[in-house]
C-alpha cells in the first residue's frame, strides 16, 4: 500500500492550509475503510493523503429549525445510535446500523460511504428518500448541492480530488412519516447489498396520501427519485390496483435505466413483490420498529 505523503489535520483551517500546500493528486481519508482496501494495489502511490477524520466540525450531529446536520466524519455507528437522527430521519439510523459489522461502522463515515459513491452504499438510497443535500467545500468557498447532484455514475462524483464534503443537511421528518428500510443481502448478516429499498410514506387522518418517496438502491449507476412513481399515490386514498401499479412501475424502471443484466431476472420480480408488501404494510400503519 502506497501513498505519496500523508498529513493529518485538526482544524479547517489546518485543512486548507494543507490542500493549498499540496501539488499533484490530493486522496481524502476519513475512515478509511473503503481506502485501505482500494488502495492495495497502489493505485494511490502518487496521492498525498489529507487524513480529515479528527476535525472536531466534521464530526457533529445537530439540529436546526428545518434540519438534522451530519458531520462528514459522523461514523455509521453514532449516526445508528443518534438520538436525533433515530427521531427525526429514522430510515437513515436504521440504514446506517445496517453497514458492515460493528467493527466498521465504528471507522465508516457518511461523507465516506456518499464519496465513495458505490452503488452498493447503504445510506444512499435512504439520504435520496429524504432529499438530502450535501454542503462542500471547494475551493474556499461553501457550495450547497443535492445528494442527487453529487454522485455522478458508480464510484465517480462530481466532486474535485479537494472537494471536502463538510455536512450532510436531512430535512426533518414529522413523526407521522411512516418509512421502511429493506436491505438484500447474500447472507443475513455482514452482506454488501443486493438490492436496498427505501421508502416514506405519510397519511392524513383520512388515510390520503401526503407524501411517497420509494427508491431502490444497489440497482441503478446512482441513487435516483422517481417523481411519476410519487405523483402515483400523493393525493390519493390507495387501492389494492394503485399499489399494484407502483410496485409494477417501480420494477419496470430497472430495466429501463439499468438496462437488462443479468441480475434483472431476480431483481425485478422481486422488486415487485417487495414494493407491494412493503406499501401494504405502511398503509395498514406496521410501522417498522
Ligand atoms: C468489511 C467491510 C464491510 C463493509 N460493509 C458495508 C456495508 O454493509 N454497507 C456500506 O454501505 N458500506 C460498507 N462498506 C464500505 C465502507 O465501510 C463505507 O462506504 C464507509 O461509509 C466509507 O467511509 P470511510 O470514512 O471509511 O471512507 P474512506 O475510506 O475514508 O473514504 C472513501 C472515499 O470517500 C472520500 N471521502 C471521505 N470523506 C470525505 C469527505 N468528507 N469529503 C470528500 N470526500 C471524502 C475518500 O477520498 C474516498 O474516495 C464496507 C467496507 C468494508 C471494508
């Protein structure tokens, strides 16, 4: 494993210094798991190393009027046991419990896991749900940009080699937003997914619906919304036949952006079967624990 230098720093300020000092390809380390196993076949030999995990304003969980505010360097682990996140963005502490073993998600950061832009990352799909923006520092300056906007197709961002992504902003969620986190794995425990399905789901006292965001994740280039699939039940008391019909329009979307791969034959079905339990169950009110 091989790196060009390494610096380590404690503070932005620290971190602007050292970017400003550095010539030639910059890699940023949080936690490193995705890293340290990447960079064993010296792909970053001719990198120097900005080790931003111990910046303190990296690392903060809070909340304002409209927001939750996620450090970048917020690990898996704390975001899982968050009390506010668990309150106001329940779908992203159960996604993030969710990555890795324990072990790993006491290293994996947020920033980590939406730059390493897998499609197989496990709070993507979640963060899309909720419509999460990041906040990044380029070149000196704050630019506020759609999770959505970030990733640009599997493993590639839109972001420069200094680009530091500062904090996730995830608007709050009311406590009648229902939600469902569904993650496909190989084997039960310790798996990369498969397939991920997020989903939020609000009704008003008359069981219409006020609000349906359902994605899937470890299917598509990037995390993707899909606004035809929500306008299909917001405004709407739901049918048996409406549910059915997301569920099919949801499946159909795989093929259509993915293309047909070999993964298709399951994926897709069992996209559909999913959809239809899981909005069943939401609109019936089994809310997940
Ligand atoms: C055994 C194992 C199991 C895993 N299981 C899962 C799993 O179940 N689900 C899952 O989603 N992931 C899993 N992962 C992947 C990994 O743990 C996550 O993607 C993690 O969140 C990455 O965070 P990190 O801080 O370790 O990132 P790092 O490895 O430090 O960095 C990853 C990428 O992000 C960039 N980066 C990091 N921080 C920033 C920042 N603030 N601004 C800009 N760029 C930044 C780095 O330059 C690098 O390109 C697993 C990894 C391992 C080794």
């Amino acid at each position: 494993m091989k790196f060009r230098d390494y610096l380590k720093v404690n503070s932005l300020e620290e971190f602007e210094q050292a970017v400003a000092s550095v010539e030639g390809p910059v890699l940023l380390l949080a936690g490193g798991s995705d890293i340290l196993v990447q960079a064993r076949d010296h792909r970053f030999k001719d990198h120097t190393v900005i080790d931003v995990l111990k910046v303190e304003a990296l690392r903060e969980i809070k909340e304002t009027d409209g927001y939750l505010e996620i450090g970048a360097c917020a690990k898996q682990e704390e975001i899982a046991q968050s009390p506010l996140v668990k309150r106001y963005a329940p779908i992203l502490a159960e996604a993030a419990l969710s990555v890795g073993s324990l072990q790993i998600r006491n290293h994996a950061t947020i920033g980590g896991n939406i730059a390493n832009a897998s499609p197989a990352a496990d709070t993507l799909a979640p963060l899309a749900v909720l419509k999460a923006e990041v906040l990044v520092l380029k070149d000196g300056t704050e630019q506020r940009m759609s999770l959505l906007d970030v990733i640009a197709a599997p493993y590639k961002t839109n972001l420069g080699d200094r680009d530091l992504i500062l904090k996730v902003f995830v608007p709050k969620q009311a406590e009648s937003v229902r939600y469902n986190y569904t993650k496909l794995g190989r084997r039960k425990a310790l798996s990369i997914s498969r397939m991920t399905m997020a989903t939020l789901l609000e009704l008003d006292a008359e069981g219409v619906v006020t609000k349906f965001e359902m994605t899937v994740g470890a299917t598509f280039p990037k995390p993707m919304l899909f606004p035809d699939i929500s306008d299909m039940l917001v405004g709407k008391k739901p049918t048996e036949e409406d549910i059915v019909k997301v569920a099919r329009s949801l499946s159909d979307k795989i093929p259509e952006i993915a293309g047909v791969r070999a993964s298709t034959r399951y994926k897709q079905p069992v996209c559909r079967r999913l959809s239809e339990r899981i909005l069943k169950e939401l609109i019936e009110g089994e809310q997940d624990a």
